[in-house]
C-alpha cells in the first residue's frame, strides 16, 4: 500500500491542536496542521485566557492604585486609564504568543495549510481551498463556540461573547452579563474595575458551580464587596436589541424585572465546534451534546482519528486540551502516556483568584467518602496581611482512613501559582501527613496548604 502524504494531520492550531502537531513532530512524524485563522493558537491565544489575563492583569494594578494603594502609604493622583493603550498591550502580547506557535512549526518543519478541512474519506481531508490531503492518522482538535441565547445572537457590538468583550473599543457604563461561571465573573471583573456598573444573571443558586460550594459563596460575598451585583436562579426570558443598549426581560422567582445596559455579555457556555468537518459521514459519531465520542486512548469509531480538547466530554480547560495533544501524538508514536484528570487543576482569575484540583467536597461525600477535611483562612497567615488580602481561604480535603488527599481548594491571591502543590499531590498519591510534614518556606501563601493539612489531621499551629 502506498505510504500517505502526511504521517498526522491535525484539524485546529489551538493549544490543544498546536501541541499535539509540535510533538508528533517531535516523534518523527511527518506533519500537517489546519487552522482556518491566520495566526495560529486558536480561542486560548487569540480571543481567551490569554487576552482576558492581559486585561485582568492591567485593571488590577488600576484597582489597586485606586483602592489600596494609600493603605501602603502610597498616594497615587490624576491616575487615568488610556483603555485604548490597555488594549493595545493586550494585542501586543496575543501577536508574540501566536508568533512564537508559528515559530514553532517553522522549528519542527511542520506543514500549515490555512483554512477549513473535511473528511472526505477515511484518510483524505479536502480543504476550503479544494486541495486535498492525505494521512495515516487524523486528530481533530477544532474547538469550541460561544453559546448564544436562542433569541439573542451575537452582534459583536451591543451582545457580545467572550471575543466581543475583549475587543469593546470604549467602556461600557453598565454591562450585564448572562452566566456567572469562569468567563462571565473573570470579564465582569474586568470592566466593574474599569468603572462600569456590571449585573450578572445567573440560572443557578450559586455562581462558578463547577467549584467547591463553601469557595463560590465566599467569591460571591468577596465579589459583591468589589461592587458586581448578582441575580441568582434567575433567567432571561425576553429581549430587544437597540442600536446602543439592550433590554432584557429577567425571570426571578415569581417577579420579572426588566433590566437595560449598554451591552449584554452572554457567558452561558461554550459547545463543541464541529460543523461541517463530515464526521457523521465517516461513521464518527456524537453523543447528545454534540461532542466526539472517543476511547480511553482519544480513538473515535475510525480508529486512526482521534480527537481532543474541547470537541470531546470533559472540563474545556486549555491545559487539558494540551496534555491530550502530548498523549494522542505520543500514542500515534507507540507509546503509552499517562494522563490523569483527577490531577488537572482549575483557575479562575478574579481577585483573589480561585484554583481547584482534584474532588470537592460534594463531589467526595457523593462517593461515599469517609472524609477529613481542614482550612486554613487566609487572615491567620501573615505574608496574606502583609500583602493587604486577608479574604479567602485553603480547604483540604482528605480520604479520612488512608489520608489521601482528595482535593485542594484555594481562594486566595496567587491561587493558580499555588495549586501546583496540590496537583503533584494528588498525580503522586500524597498524604495529608505528606503536605504537613513539608517544610514550607515563611513567610508565604502557601503555608496556608501546610495549616490546612494540619487541620484536617487535628492539631493546626497557626490558630
């Protein structure tokens, strides 16, 4: 039989698809990548986590200086915000990341085709161009989409996804935001520091729900202070669309409220992005959701294509999405990677930030569980007061016979630097005993871990 052009073809340059080409190159394979957008990184780079953190990161040194820096003996006057400058530095960095991704395949001698791709039959792709390709091993990692509401689509201008809020050319003076999960508080934090006065509508009892519940009430209650205002198990039911403003219809309980804004931020989810890839006409098929149906090792009902990311079931995280890549271009090589999801942690970006691994504390007591469970708050620990940020707190959760750690729970500033201990706990089968017998340095966060352990054990030293 004849060899085929390619050894890979990966449909999608997100991290997810962009990983996993740059080590199927590494392995030897020979290698293409198709991307329909010019530059290469895909949701992540270009209209995600990375442009939201660049303007995280900027609002908080502004918040900063308006709201605590006296506290420091710093008088800050005639601070002002160039949003325009803001944006421009936000641009900057997305163009170096996605430079860099292109540098990359540049390195490893990975070929870019730029457009869409369809499955025409087992092993071919035509793409939008109408040339055709041909491969031995086919990985789709195309991604996902903003959900709209059924009655409210995106226009980019007055209702808005996560790539609109990204890109508004002026500040918004109130803004409402449709979903309080990750997306939905992280931008609503971004522009309430701006001064907009921002709403979230919440279909559920709780915001960020895919968090331990004692660390969404807390962020709730934390991000209350900093002035969003939230409407839980409420729901749009109606709205009209202005040229400037939008009005929505907002169901809670037996009351409707009508509620306006210049703009409306839909942050309810993101779904698979499938269309138009002819998986169905290959016998690829999708469950309920629309997502991939795949084995333990990424293979669809083809079992030369493969897929990850946000196209199959699971948390849409950038990294799990990566270390997909690394494993099914480590398997297409003959290898056998180790991946475990129980190990994958997850961040949300407010002040302070919010980062999780392993199993709540619902999530434990629903497995029936024996547990034992510590927290240490963050006022007892005093780099946290040095800093000036005494709210939040580290929940450790524990499996009471063996001490297993279970999970790992920070509400606290420098989370996302912090949760790595827990996710090497956890991937390493550490105890309880394990994170309090370690030696953690003084002063810092992270000793915060170590009194948590020690509680959960009985005997904490720090209250």
């Amino acid at each position: 039989m004849a060899k085929k052009q390619f050894d890979v073809a990966v449909v999608g340059a997100g991290i997810g698809g962009y990983i996993a080409a740059i080590r199927c190159a590494q392995l030897g394979l020979k290698t293409a990548c198709i991307e329909k957008s010019k530059p290469l990184g895909g949701t992540c780079l270009i209209v995600g986590c990375i442009p939201s953190k660049a303007l995280l990161q900027s609002t908080e040194y502004y918040d900063w200086l308006m709201k605590e820096s006296q506290q420091h003996g710093i008088a800050a006057k005639e601070v002002s915000v160039d949003f325009a400058k803001m944006m421009q530095r936000k641009t900057q960095i997305v163009d170096g990341l996605t430079n860099g991704v292109a540098s990359l395949f540049k390195k490893h001698s990975i070929v870019r085709y730029e457009g869409t791709a369809r499955l025409t039959s087992a092993h071919m792709l035509e793409l939008s161009d109408k040339q055709v390709i041909e491969a031995e091993n086919i990985i789709i990692a195309s991604g996902s989409e903003p959900i709209p509401l059924p009655f409210l689509p995106f226009d980019e201008k007055v209702v808005l996804s996560s790539t609109g809020a990204l890109a508004l050319p002026t500040i918004p003076k109130k803004m409402i935001v449709v979903g309080a999960g990750i997306i939905g508080v992280e931008l609503a934090s971004v522009y309430n520091r701006l001064g907009t006065q921002v709403v979230l509508v919440e279909m559920l009892d709780r915001i960020t729900p895919m968090m331990d519940t004692a660390v969404s009430k807390s962020l709730q209650s934390i991000l209350q202070k900093q002035g969003l205002e939230f409407h839980l198990s409420a729901k749009v039911t109606k709205a009209k669309v202005n040229a400037n403003s939008v009005s929505l219809s907002v169901q809670e309980g037996a009351n409707e409220t009508e509620m306006t804004a210049d703009v409306v931020l839909v942050a309810i989810g993101r779904r698979p992005y499938t269309k138009g890839l002819g998986l169905t006409e290959q016998g690829i098929t999708l469950d309920s959701k629309g997502y991939i149906e795949v084995d333990g090792n990424f293979r669809t009902k083809q079992s030369h294509i493969y897929a990850i990311g946000d196209v199959i079931e699971g948390p849409m995280l950038a990294h799990k999405a990566s270390e997909e890549g690394v494993a099914v271009a480590e398997i297409i090589a003959g290898q056998q990677p180790h991946l475990n999801y129980m190990a994958i942690p997850n961040v949300i970006y407010t002040h302070p930030e919010v980062a999780s691994v392993g199993l709540t504390e619902a999530e434990a007591r629903e497995a029936g569980m024996e547990l034992a469970i510590g927290t240490c708050f963050m006022r007892a620990i005093g780099r946290a007061r040095c800093l000036g940020y005494v709210e939040g707190f580290v929940k450790v959760i524990g499996e009471k016979n063996s001490g297993r750690l279970l999970g790992l729970h920070i509400l606290s500033p420098h989370a996302s630097e912090m949760i790595g201990e827990g996710v090497i706990a956890i991937e390493k089968k550490a105890t309880l005993q394990d994170l309090a017998a370690a030696s953690h340095a003084h002063p810092t966060l992270s000793e915060a871990i170590h009194e948590a352990s020690l509680a959960a054990l009985g005997h904490p030293l720090a209250f």
